[in-house]
C-alpha cells in the first residue's frame, strides 16, 4: 500500500508541475478571461489517460505499477478537475453565462473526445 501511494504520489507530483507550467504559459500567451490554459491541459490529460489505458490494455507492455504512476498519478496531477470547476464557478458568479456553458460543454466534449481518440491510437498500433 505505501508502494502504490508512493508510485502515485510522485506522478502526481510530477503531473501538478507539467499542469503549473503548461497551464500558466498558456494564459499568458492567450491572455483572456477565458480560462484557455485549464481546457486545454484538460484535454491533452484527457488524451494520454485514454492512450496510457489503451496501453495498458493491449497485454504486458505495462506493469500494474507504470499504470499507476502514469494514469493515477501523473494524470490525476495533470488533469485539473477541481480548477475547471473552480473556473467554472467564476465565470457563473460573473454572470458569464455564455462562456460558462462554452467552457463546460468544450471541456466534456473535447476530453470525452480526446480520452477516445487516445484509446482508438493505441488500437491502431
């Protein structure tokens, strides 16, 4: 048990700074109150949980511990549920209906997406 929280615990370590530094460089570069950078590490998290599924899925090309650093830890730092909801309750508060319902629904969309395609890449190898 302490082995697995380690193995995640330093994904998810790993996964938050990925998460802090693309997200960051992101709302920079498109400077906006649309919260650019949290949709987009969303969606490429989103991507590589369903390739690192898809993966795991294919037989012995990883272990039950590489599954769990890469789609619980790293994934699960990377991916940023909680700021996408705190977002998405700034811009209510901001009556910015229209970019809230823009942002959930690419959000959903796009990661249900994204987590597909990852999946459907990894078939097709």
């Amino acid at each position: 048990m302490v082995k697995a929280m380690l193995i995640a615990g330093f994904g998810g370590f790993i996964g938050t700074i990925l998460r802090f530094f693309i997200s960051r460089y992101i709302q920079v570069f498109f400077v906006s109150t649309f919260p650019w950078g949290t949709l987009l590490v969303n969606i490429a998290g989103s991507f590589l949980i369903g390739v690192f599924f898809g993966i795991s899925g294919k037989g012995q090309f990883m272990t039950a511990e590489w599954r769990l650093f890469l789609t619980v830890g790293l994934c699960g730092g990377f991916t940023t549920f909680s700021s996408f909801s705190n977002d998405a309750l700034l811009l209510l508060e901001n009556n910015e209906f229209f970019r809230f319902a823009t942002y959930t629904g690419l959000s959903f969309l796009f990661g249900l997406i994204a987590v597909f395609l990852g999946r459907m890449l990894i078939k097709m190898i």
